[in-house]
C-alpha cells in the first residue's frame, strides 16, 4: 500500500511538472505569435500608408497635368476637385443642392480658406460679388473651397464650418472632405496657401489666370465690374495684373520709368526700423552706381 502511494505521488508530481512546462511553453509561443502579428500589422500599415502615399502622388500630378493642359471648359478641373466617390453636388447661393455642371464655362474664382476667414473679409468679398454683378458683362461664379485638418474635426468645427457657410452668399461645397486630398496638397504647394484666403480665378476655359486675386480686392475694395471695364474684362486678362495696372494708383510717373527702362523696386512693411534701412542701404547703392 505504502508502495503504491508513493508511486502515486510521484506520478502526480510528474503530471504536476509536465503541465506546467506545457503551460510555459505554451504562453512562450503565445508571445512569439503575438510578436509576430504585431510585426505584421505594423508591416501592414506601412504598407497602406506607402500605397495611400502613391495614390495622393499619382492624383496630385494627374490634377496638376489636367490643369496645365488646355481644356474645352473648366468642367474637368472643376470634377477633378472633388473625391470621385462624391457625387459632385454644390450648394447654390440659395443653400440649394445644384450639380457643379452649373459653373461650366464660367469665369469661377475659386476662394480659398481654412475656418478662421474673418466676417469682415466675407463682408467685403460679399460687396464684390454683389456689388453691380448683374450689370456686369462678366458671367463668373465664386465657389468656396474650405481647407481643414480631418485628424482635429470635431463638432466644433462643424458648426463653424455651417455657420460660415450659411453667411456666405455664394457657392459653397456641402462638406470639407468632399474636397480631394491631393487637390488640397495642389492648393498649399503650388498656390502657396498656408493661412491667408486666396482668391484663384479660373477661366471658362479652367485655365488658371491668377493665383491669387485676393490680394487686390483688399487693397483696392472696389467692385469686380469696375475691374472690369478698367482691366476689359478682369478675368479674361488677369495675367495683365503687372505693374501695369498699380500705375494710377501709386506713382504717375511709372509708366515713364518703366519705358525708359530704369528699376523700379516696391518695398513697405510695418517696421519701420528695417524700412529706414533699407531706404538708407538703397540710396548708398545709388550713389555707388552713379560713382561707377
């Protein structure tokens, strides 16, 4: 009996022992086969992370060959704008839901912001818009593009971006990330637009005739149809926006410089330090030129 017992314990004691070194094992190659999946997941996201990268390239340079390239009408670039999984409807100034096709052939500036565009820049542009654009000769559209950062949107945003957009009395897109991501990518690497709205103009054609009309509108606050006449037809010759068309506003002599062909340098600023010294450091090269 006795012999037995002990048999028996040692017996359980060996079972004791196998099925923890079962156990062991068993939690080792569980950690291995965890290693390895979360090896493979972080492959795997590198890998969509490369192909989103290759696609956001490819689209990007596709956008950027269809806007370089001559066109019937300015539908094409228009659509290209837009992610093609969003049916391309718009809000109209009425807030109705209107197909993009509405724009085709027109002259459309394009206005360019992200949430913080101000009620007083909307004010302005509005009187622009407005302003005798029924009498204009002119059948040109403004569409508001919103850039936004989709890793921060949140419900803030979104009542920002309609209480923007309710206020706003032109066309404007029913979301932000309705907006192709490579077309954005366009918008801030070869339109330069980091924070400051910008005005681009496409003509009925979608060529683009001016990168940034905003900057005029500001300074000069008069209306669209009055560049009009002044310009015949402002958007069909916005490429003329030279020096040219500052030359009645800052100095009546300009137009005699430039036909003598002498330099003529803009400069201003709100430092006033670096603008003595720089009046100071020109007329020092003046003197040397002149001595020379």
């Amino acid at each position: 009996m006795m012999t037995k017992s002990i048999n028996n314990q040692i017996f359980c004691s060996f079972r004791f022992i196998t099925s923890t070194s079962e156990a062991w094992e068993l939690s080792s190659l569980a950690h291995k086969v965890s290693s390895i999946h979360e090896h493979l997941q972080s492959l795997l996201h590198l890998c969509y992370e490369r192909i989103d990268e290759k696609k956001l390239l490819e689209a990007f340079e596709d956008f950027k060959r269809t806007i370089e390239t001559p066109q019937m009408d300015n539908l094409k670039i228009l659509l290209k704008i837009f992610r093609k999984e969003e049916t391309c409807y718009l809000l109209n100034p009425d807030k109705t839901e209107v197909l993009i096709d509405v724009l085709r052939r027109k002259h459309v500036l394009l206005l360019i912001s992200d949430l913080d565009i101000s009620h007083e820049e909307i004010r302005v542009l509005e009187a622009l818009y407005k302003g005798e654009r029924v009498s204009s000769e002119l059948n040109y559209e403004i569409l508001w593009l919103p850039i936004v950062d989709r890793s921060t949107w949140n419900d803030g945003y979104e009542q920002k971006f309609l209480n923007l957009k309710s206020i706003m009395s032109w066309y404007t897109v029913k979301h932000p990330f309705a907006i192709e991501p490579a077309v954005i990518k366009y918008i801030m690497e070869v339109w330069g637009f980091v924070k400051k709205p910008i005005a681009v103009t496409l003509d009925p054609q979608g060529k683009v005739l001016c990168p940034n009309a905003l900057n005029m509108m500001w300074i000069w606050e008069i209306q669209l149809s009055h560049l009009a006449v002044k310009k015949k037809k402002v958007f069909g010759k916005f490429e003329a926006w030279t020096l040219e068309l500052l030359v009645d506003r800052l100095e009546p002599n300009l137009p005699t410089w430039v036909s003598q062909q002498k330099v003529v340098c803009f400069y201003g600023g709100v430092q006033m330090e670096w603008i003595e010294s720089f009046t100071t450091a020109t007329k020092g090269l003046q003197r040397l030129s002149t001595l020379g």
